[in-house]
C-alpha cells in the first residue's frame, strides 16, 4: 500500500507525477529494468491535466 505521503500530494501537485515519485517501486513494477513508464512520459511531454493537479 501506499504511503500517506505519496497518496496525500500538497497543492498545485500533480496527483499522478507525486504518487508515482513517492511509491515509484509499486507503480512501476510492472515495467522492465530499463523500460519507462507510459504514464510518466506522457505527463513530461503533455504536461498535466487540469483535474490531476491539487486545488
């Protein structure tokens, strides 16, 4: 399970980019050794959606 910090990101955080930082070996540990994450990436070329960052 998660930590409180990973699932408790402060304001103006991505939800997504904070919970992967703060429990990277969980959320991807479904990818190869020197595989990056879909989602992670899609964030740093797309920046984040309005409805994931913390009013």
């Amino acid at each position: 399970m998660a930590s409180q910090t990973a699932l408790n990101p402060p304001r103006d955080e991505c939800r997504q980019c904070w919970l992967h930082a703060y429990d990277s070996r969980a959320q991807h540990k479904h990818l190869g050794p020197r595989e990056d994450c879909p989602a992670c990436v899609d964030h740093m070329v797309n920046g984040h959606p309005d409805h994931m960052i913390v009013r």
